[in-house]
C-alpha cells in the first residue's frame, strides 16, 4: 500500500526522529524546569506558612498582654477597705463596664480563697464559690504578677475557661486577695481566628503544653486531645517528646498529608497550629504542572 511504503521511506524516518527528538527534549526541558520550579515554590510556600503563623501568634500575644494590664489597672484602684465589704466590692467591679467587652466575667476573692464579688456579663451573680483549691489561685497568692490559669471548667458556668487572676498587695507587702477575668474558650475574643482558614478543609487550633485545644475551628473539639488531630498526631509527638517547647520562631513541615505550621505564643505556654491538606496547600503548583506538561507537548508537536 502507498501509505505503508511511505512509512518505509527515508524522509519518513527521518521526520519521525525529528518529531521524537523535540517532543523529548520539550518534555526533559519541562521535566527539569518544574523540578526547580516545585523545589521553590515549596520553600516560599514554607516561608509564606511559618511568617503567618508567627504574626497571629504575635497578635494573640498582644491581645493576652492587653487583658493583662486591663486587670492590672483595675487591681491598682481597689481601695484597702472593699476587701472587708462584699456589697461595696461588688459595686466597684460593676463600676469598670471597660472590662466587659474584655471579659465574660470578673470576680474579686480574699487569700482564703472566699469570693467577695462576681460579675457575669455586665451582672452581679450571688453564687460566690470558694476558689482556694484552684492552681491559678495558689499560684497568685504567691506572686505578685498575673498569672493566667490552665483551661478549665468554672465551677458555676460549668463551662471551658481560661482565668486571669492579678494578686493585689498591701503596702506592707501582705496579700489582700486577687482581682481576675474570665474568658469562656466558646466565646472569648482572645482566640478569634484574625487569620481564620481560607477554606473549610484549613483547621486552626491553639493548644496547650499539654496538648489540650483551648480553640479549634470546630467547637466541639474544645479540650480535645491535640494529637488526635488527623495529620497532627506525628509532629504533636515530636514536639511533646522534646520537651513541648513554645517556640516563637515557627516550624512548618510539608507531610505526605498535610502542610503543619506551629507557633509559640510569646509569654505564654500556647501554641498556634495551622493544619491544611497537602493538595490544597499545593493547588496553585499543581495547576502550574498541569498547564507546563500541556505547553511541553503542543511545543514539541
């Protein structure tokens, strides 16, 4: 046949190795150049991960300062005699209406531990706990600087929450009790997610020394386990294993899974944790691939 005798002839065999050599040479050259390109682009994209993780976890710090001093500010005006008045204490915090937007709650207790006052939400409560057998408070009474507790569950909103609690001295040095805020975990403004995920399959979380979520981008995971995080739990272990450090230079680590960037918050013991899934924290180079192979074989055709 004419067609078959064509294929035999030497200028078909020689159009053939041409058309074979630039195909190659366009596929090795794409081969080459996205290998360098994918290399790059993974080291910016590493780069771009840690540098947002350590602003939003410089910006909680701010926020935790901030509630810091405002407690502090507060502590200072507290006249001597209100600590031997409960009703008077009382009308003194409602008096800093400043705090609410701060804080879901606000209470004042002598070294006893004895509540003198609480203020839930802008209103005076009667229930007054005795807070004695509480670590943040022990802890304060033997300081003279804010302590911020471990998350816990309050004894009358039966809730998740963090407390702030501010001793406050006498002249003579002598303990008068402790001034202190709570954050609700559900509510709180403290961990509102200010570079909150992108998309729905992007988790942000804050965890504690002790690998316990005091904010999740799904509520329900509030005091969770952080290692039982899909795409955590190795690099958790890592992290625990040496010693739970809070890092304030961030690690991001691109695993089979996921992209994982950690954070320590400054003058905390929190850490704040991105997890996104590997082809969506690779979309934009996968879509680069697509349309390079696509250009390398029109190129050699």
């Amino acid at each position: 046949m004419p067609l078959a005798r064509a294929f035999q002839t030497l200028k078909f065999r020689i159009v053939a190795v041409a058309v074979l050599a630039a195909v190659a040479a366009a596929i090795g050259t794409a081969t080459m150049v996205l290998d360098v390109t994918q290399h790059e682009v993974q080291k910016m994209l590493l780069a771009d991960a840690r540098e947002d993780r350590e602003q939003h976890a410089a910006l909680l710090a701010s926020k935790l300062e901030t509630l810091k001093q405002s407690l502090v500010a507060v502590a200072r005006q507290v006249p001597p005699e209100l600590w031997r008045t409960p009703a008077a204490m009382e009308r003194f915090l409602l008096a800093q209406p400043a705090l609410d937007a701060l804080f879901d709650g606000r209470l004042a207790a002598r070294p006893d531990g004895a509540m003198l006052a609480r203020i839930d939400r802008g209103q005076a409560t009667k229930a007054l706990p005795n807070i004695a057998d509480r670590a943040y408070f022990q802890q304060a009474m033997r300081g003279d600087q804010p302590v911020v507790s471990d998350a816990l569950i309050g004894k009358v909103a039966n809730a998740p929450l963090i407390i702030i609690a501010v001793p406050v001295l006498a002249p003579s040095g002598e303990h008068l009790g402790i001034v202190a805020g709570a954050l609700r975990l559900q509510s709180s403004s403290l961990f509102t997610h200010t570079a909150s995920a992108r998309r729905d399959d992007v988790r942000d979380l804050v965890m504690d020394r002790n690998g316990r979520l005091l904010s999740h981008t799904e509520a329900g995971r509030l005091l969770g386990r952080a290692q039982d995080e899909p795409g955590l739990r190795e690099i958790f272990e890592r992290w625990h294993g040496a010693g739970s450090p809070i890092d304030t230079m961030a690690s991001a680590e691109l695993s089979p899974d996921h992209l994982v960037t950690l954070a320590g918050i400054p003058m905390s013991d929190w850490v704040v944790v991105r997890l996104t899934p590997r082809a969506t924290a690779l979309a934009t180079l996968a879509a680069a691939q697509r349309t390079a192979w696509a250009a390398a074989l029109w190129a050699g055709a």
